[in-house]
C-alpha cells in the first residue's frame, strides 16, 4: 500500500512561494497529518491560511513602500485625468507628473 500524497498544486504553491524552505516544520506537520488521515480539503485550507499569514506579514514589514506606490499612482492617474481635461498636451503631462514621482523615489 502507497502512502497517500498530499494535493500536488498546493504543495507547489506552498515550495513555490517559498514557505517550505522559511518553515520546513510546517511543511513537515502539513504532510504528517495529512499522512493521518486529514482530507485533501484540509490540506487546501491549512495551505490557504499559511500564504494568507505570510501575505498578510509582507505587508505589514512593506507597508510604507505599499503605500507609497498606492498612493503615488492614484497621484498620477489623477493629474493625468486633470491634464487631460485641460487639453494639456499629453507629452507635457507626462513629464510633470513622473518627473516628480522619479525624483521622489530616488530621494
């Protein structure tokens, strides 16, 4: 008799995203449950939760970097939309608004 394999696409989403080789024991623990008699629906679940954690932890580590590329592209869409409504020549338009966001990130 085989041993039962866990669900192969969330086992190369877990490798993938790197998750297995920053925490090889809940690699570990994932596969000996599994191996027990968890379903395959658990696995999915368990594989869910641990890239929405890992997710949600970039986040929070990143977050002034999110923000700042939120919010700068919300800037530049906008000017865009009050350049255009303006009849500012297009080539201009582009030049006054990612001229300052270039200098502002190389700042």
């Amino acid at each position: 008799m085989s041993a039962r394999q866990p669900p192969t696409l969330a086992v190369w989403l877990l490798t993938r995203l790197g998750l297995t080789k920053r925490n090889e024991p809940l690699a570990g623990d994932l596969l000996e449950e599994f191996c027990n008699g968890r379903t395959a629906g658990w696995y999915w679940r368990q594989t869910f939760m641990a890239i929405s954690t890992e997710l949600g932890q970039r986040i929070r580590l990143c977050r002034h970097k999110l923000l700042g590329v939120v919010f700068g592209g919300c800037a530049e869409t906008g000017a865009l939309v009050v350049f255009r409504l303006f009849h500012i020549p297009v080539a201009l338009a582009i030049v006054a608004v990612v001229a300052p966001i270039c200098i502002g990130f190389a700042i």
